[in-house]
C-alpha cells in the first residue's frame, strides 16, 4: 500500500481509449500512453513507480471511502468524473 492507503498503484491499471493510462477515474495525471509504450514498460515507468513510493495527491479520493467501506457505492458525479474525456 502507498502512504495514504492506496493499493491501486499495486493492482490497476485504468486504459482509456486513445490508450493513455491512468491508476484510476479519480487521479487525473497520466502514467504512460499504450499507443508507444508497452504494458510493462508503462507498468514499471516512472509514474507508476513514483505512485507506489509517494502515493497519490488526490486529497480526498472517493476511492479510498468505498474501500474503507466509508460509502458502499460510488455517486453519479463521481461516476462522471470517471467518465470526463481526457
């Protein structure tokens, strides 16, 4: 788990379709771009890696309240954030 909690550096990998890769819908910095990076090498970047040892910046992620079990379901904006085009 990263400092704040997160395990999603550890197991996620959210690929949107013009093939730029976020950890999630809720952090907005892209890690890599599948169109000229493989899996592996977006998998084991630089931004992955620097999720994993510092952990995200998103100061309040819903997320984390669905995995501490603090909502059970994620609201519709939170949905539509995950669905913002980027």
């Amino acid at each position: 788990m990263t400092k704040n909690g997160c395990s999603l550096p550890f197991t996620n990998m959210m690929i949107m379709r013009n093939g730029r890769v976020r950890v999630c819908c809720f952090n907005p910095d892209i890690l890599g771009d599948l169109t000229t990076q493989s899996v592996s090498e977006v998998w084991h970047g630089n931004g992955y890696n620097d999720l994993r040892v510092n952990g995200c910046l998103v100061s309040h992620c819903p997320a984390m309240d669905v995995a501490d079990k603090k909502v059970n379901v994620i609201t519709s904006e939170q949905e539509a954030i995950c669905n913002e085009p980027t």
